[in-house]
C-alpha cells in the first residue's frame, strides 16, 4: 500500500464517522476524525450535538496524553475561531500533534484555509484534499446554507409508473413500498424540518415523524397554509413534536376558525410565522428567510403536487428524491407530482444533473440535483 492509498484508507474511516452522525449535529457539519500513532488507531469520533465538541475534541479527548507525536485524519477543516465551543486548532496545537490530513477545506468564511494557517504556524504538518466530493456530498445542506443563508431544500415524493402520486380520489396509501419507506424515515432523520402543502395535512393527517429506533431527533414539522385551514384535530397540531404554521397576515379564513387555530397553536405549544404581502399565497422565498431564524437548515419537502411546483417555479428546491412504485392507477384525472401549469417548451425545462438511481425490491429511487441555468 503506497502512502495515498494509506491516506485514503483513514480518511473513509473519518468519513464513515461523519455519515453516522448525519442529521444530529445541525447547524454545525457532520465530520469524522481518527488518530494514529504508530500506524495504529488510538482514538476517533464524531462531531456531537450543536454546542458540544467537535470530531477533533472528541477523538484527542478519548487519545490523552497519546495524542503527542500523533497523526489525525479529519474530514473537514478544524475551526479556528470561537462559537459555541473553543477553536478546534487550539486543542490540536495544544495536544503536540504530530501532522493532520484534512479532507477538505471549511468553506465558513470564518474559518476557510485560515484553520490550515493556524496549525502551519505552531509547527504541525497539514495536507488536506482526500475524498472530497464524497465528504461534501454528506455536509451539502451545511455548504449551501453557508454560502446562502438559505435552508437546503430536498424534494421528496412517491409516483406510480404511470406518473401519478396518488389516485383521483386522492388516496396515496401505498405507492411505495416498505424499504422505500424506511429510506424515507432515513432521510427525514437528516434535517431540520419537513415541510407539506397544508392540503396534504387535510388529505392524509400525517405525524411527519421519524420511526427509527436509533433516531437523531424528530425535525420541525413545517406547514404552508396560507389561510389557516390547518384542522384543529390534525397530528400536526394535537401532538407533542414541534409544528411551525406559515400563513398569511390577513388569511382569507372566517375570523372564527382563525382565532380557533391561532388559540390550539398557544395550548399546543405550536408556532404560527407569518407573511404580510398583497399575494394570495405566501412565498417560499420569503417563508425560507423566515425559516432561518427558527434554526432551520436544511428542509425536506414532501409535497404535495401544488407545493413542490411553487417550489420549483420559485427556484428554491436544490436535490430532487423520487420514488418510483411499482403500480399503475391510470386514467388522466389522478394526481400528479407537480401541479399547476407547466413550460410550454421541452427547452425552457429545468435539467437534473447528477442523476443516481437504486433499486429498493420492485421500487426504483431516483436522486438527482436540479439546474436552474440550464
């Protein structure tokens, strides 16, 4: 094994860290990190809960006094500055480690190459550079949100073969299957909120939660409901996990069912944003600036039809996850993904580039990263 291969050895280690800790460190990155000493591992771990120690401080926390003269492997730059917790480099300066591969660099401008310059300047070797399209695929939403300020947004639904998320009646319960189901709870315990289209809650009345046993948390669930036509004995509402409702300032609802809302919403512990413009319908673009300030991240947007199309039409949708069940309902009058009218020009859609497909049983799973510029 030459010395990149060794390298890379270590770092997937790193990297298999952070992918296990997915989901329970927002806002903070997911990153993994393992020391050797002597070419063997005396220590790694995993970023914690927003507030808690970093991969870094875990791993030489757990290292003591071996960490002197010790080589660590980390998938994303050390911070240098201090936030919640002290600067990362402090401690690895102060632990006399030996040399420090990086996977790749913090694009926080706060941080950005000025980890690297920091740890150069106390003495201690620094390469960084390994696996990183792979370590950036796991913190994308923490990348987007850095650059943006704006939550991540992944779409997610469920389609029959013949293109139709649910029947003319509107029922929905199953197209997927079970193993595409459980990827769902997975991909719900990775962000911080969910959102749905208040017809889907009238609809269905789904809890919106994650059934893991190992789960990180259960994320916000977010309504859009310009209106207020939430109903009252919704799980969204009656339940003991956090609901934001987005709505209207003035929404255009009887005066008594909107007291009537607004009143479960304080019993509940429930809590309703709102948007004072002259459109009907509350903006995605704006809901999201709103959304940043409930510590929301990252969101993931299961429809329904009418929603996911606002939300491509407003540009706000970053990946795309669709489902492909193995059944066909017919007929023209079922339900699509994307409501609403649509280009009138195959040229003037927006492509899905990255496209990546896995099969689940008889169901397919297809990912893939919408291009607005295309």
């Amino acid at each position: 094994m030459n010395q990149s291969e060794y390298n890379i050895q270590y770092m997937k280690k790193a990297l298999s860290l952070a992918r296990g800790v997915k989901g329970n460190t927002s806002p903070n990155p997911a990153v993994g990190a393992v020391i050797l000493k002597d070419d063997h591992v005396i220590a790694q771990g995993a970023t914690q809960k927003a507030g808690q120690d970093h991969a870094e401080v875990v791993a030489l926390k757990k290292a003591g006094d071996l960490s002197a003269e010790s080589v660590l492997y980390v998938t994303l730059e050390p911070c240098c500055f201090f936030g919640r917790t002290p600067p990362c480099t402090d401690l690895i300066i102060q632990k006399k480690v030996k040399k420090v591969f990086i996977g790749t660099l913090d694009p926080n401008p706060k941080v950005n190459g000025q980890g690297v310059a920091k740890l150069r300047e106390a003495g201690i070797e620094v390469e960084y550079g390994f696996l990183e399209k792979e370590i950036n695929q796991v913190n994308e939403d923490f990348i987007h949100f850095i650059k943006t300020n704006q939550p991540y947004c992944i779409a997610k639904y469920a389609m029959t073969l013949d293109g139709k998320i649910a029947t003319r009646t509107g029922d929905s319960q199953w197209i997927s299957n079970e193993k595409s189901r459980e990827k769902v709870q997975h991909l719900r315990n990775q962000v911080d909120g969910i959102m749905v289209g208040v017809n889907t809650v009238i609809q269905d009345n789904p809890r919106l939660t994650v059934r893991l046993n190992d789960k990180h948390k259960d994320p916000v669930r977010i309504v859009m409901d310009s209106n207020g036509r939430t109903p009252l004995n919704s799980n969204v509402l009656q339940d003991k996990y956090d609901t934001i409702l987005l709505m209207k300032k003035v929404p255009q609802s009887p005066a008594k069912q909107r007291d009537e809302l607004i009143e479960i919403c304080q019993e509940k512990g429930k809590k309703i944003l709102t948007e004072d413009s002259d459109t009907p319908k509350i903006s995605l673009s704006n809901a999201f600036k709103q959304l940043v300030n409930e510590n929301i991240t990252s969101i993931l947007l299961e429809g329904g039809g009418e929603l996911l199309s606002s939300a491509l039409k407003e540009k706000v949708i970053n990946k795309v996850i669709c489902f492909i069940g193995s059944k066909v309902v017919l007929g023209s009058d079922g339900i699509f993904p994307f409501g609403g009218s649509g280009f009138e020009k195959m040229g003037d859609a927006y492509q899905v580039s990255y496209v990546t497909a896995e099969v689940l049983d008889n169901d397919v799973m297809i990912t893939g990263y919408i291009n607005y510029d295309c």
